[in-house]
C-alpha cells in the first residue's frame, strides 16, 4: 500500500477547509445606495450632514441587519463616517433605509467645496460594512457603491438683460 505524501495531504485539507468554508457563508444578495443627503449642525471644526441609505434585500429569503458602517468619500476625498445600530428587519425581495449621521472635518468639506466651485460636479463613493444575518446564519458583508451628479443641471438660467 502507498503512503500519501505529507505535502499532498497538506494540499487535500486545505482544500476541503475551503471548500467547507465556502458553502457557509451567504452570498452577496443585496445593495446598498444613497437615497439623501441633508446637512445639519456645523462647528469650528466638524459640520454634520445626514445620509439615508437604502438597503435593498435582493434574496427570496428574510435578511436582518444587525447594524452597519457607512464611509463616505466625495470627489475623491474620504470625508467622513458613520454608524447604524439599530436593527433593520428586510423581507424577501424588499428594501428598508438607515438614517446615519456622518461628521465631516472642515478641512476636508474646505476642498470638497473647492473643488466644486471649479468642476461643478460632485462624485461619491459608498463603502459599506454590513452585518448581516438570515434564519441562524451570520455573516458579516463589505460592498462599494458610487455615483456622480452633475450640479450644471440643476442651475438655474440667468435671464438675459435687454
């Protein structure tokens, strides 16, 4: 009879490890996007805004989110952060919002607000950390979203003196 090489059983249980690991985690089955955005209290050095992000259940099956970090970057400037930890119950094939406050650094709304003023178009990017759970599986999710706007549309035109 032949002995099995260390190496070789090495690589085989790895291999089931992995594959194990694989069939316990639940698949990505959801989004995440920015619904709003409302800027409210402001300080010397922080201003906070309030974002309302939509999370939508993409799953035949009931998820909860067990709580949520959302991170912020505009115009290619990670402006700030924030935290929800209440519970948000999502049937199958539904959506549900988070309100998080987000605090920015004025250093950091100074450029963005600069670079407004020359571009006119404002860029965002959502990082997400979900923590997510259906029926008794947990499992913990990282998803990116982004988008732009540009602000030339929502301008008003000057009207034209005669």
């Amino acid at each position: 009879m032949k002995r099995l090489r260390p190496g070789l059983l090495l690589l085989l249980a790895c291999t089931l490890l992995l594959a194990a690991c694989a069939t316990t985690r639940s698949p990505d089955t959801f989004e995440v996007s920015l619904a709003d955005v409302r800027f409210t209290d402001a300080t010397a050095l922080e201003t906070s805004g309030v974002f309302v992000i939509r999370v939508q259940n993409q799953s035949p099956e009931a998820l909860q989110c067990n709580g949520a970090v959302h991170k912020v970057t505009l115009n290619g400037i990670r402006v700030g952060s924030g935290v929800h930890k209440e519970t948000l119950a999502l049937d199958r094939l539904s959506d549900g919002t988070q309100t998080v406050t987000v605090r920015f650094g004025n250093l950091a709304l100074a450029r963005l607000l600069h670079d407004l003023s020359q571009t006119k178009r404002v860029s965002w990017q959502l990082d997400s950390t979900l923590y997510l759970q259906a029926g008794t599986r947990s499992w913990t999710a990282k998803t990116s979203r982004t988008g732009a706007l540009d602000l030339k549309e929502f301008q008003t035109p000057r009207p034209t003196g005669n």
